[in-house]
C-alpha cells in the first residue's frame, strides 16, 4: 500500500481525511513530527482542524474569506482575532 503526504503527516492512501480547504502555509515540524504550524483555510472547514495531528500549541490558521485567526492552544483550536468580514 503506497502512502500520501498531505499537511506533513503520512498516511495510508486510503484512510486520508478529508481536510476540506485546508492548506499548509509553513511547516516547521517534517512529516509526523509535530512542529508550530502555519495554515490557511476557509471558515467553513474550522472544525476539520482537529484532524491535524502534527501541530504543536502555538499554531495558527488564518481564515482566508473572513480573515479570523485561530490560535492551538493546549485545550484546542481558539479564535484569537477576527477580519469583522464574517
């Protein structure tokens, strides 16, 4: 079975979640090691963030239709900052 990068993490090429719009901006971590991250996305995929599994707290994901910042925090994904667009 062949296996598929997607975000820095490895997967099997038939268990690899749907991550929507979801897009890496920087990666500090290489595949499956878990590093402070940097993504973008549209709002409506916020709660396919959980499906990351290789961001350390202090990650961000930038909402690029809204312009909302979300921050990892040690307890999840918080909104940090709004674009006052949504």
């Amino acid at each position: 079975m062949s296996k598929v990068i997607k975000l820095g993490m490895e997967f099997d090429e038939n268990s690899v979640p749907d991550f929507g719009s979801i897009y890496a901006v920087n990666l500090n971590g290489g595949v499956n090691f878990q590093g402070r991250n940097d993504y973008g996305l549209n709002e409506t995929d916020i709660s396919k963030l959980n499906l990351i599994t290789n961001a350390s707290p202090g990650s961000t994901a930038l909402c690029d239709d809204t312009g909302n910042l979300y921050r990892l925090t040690l307890s999840g994904w918080v909104l940090v900052g709004g674009g006052g667009n949504g």
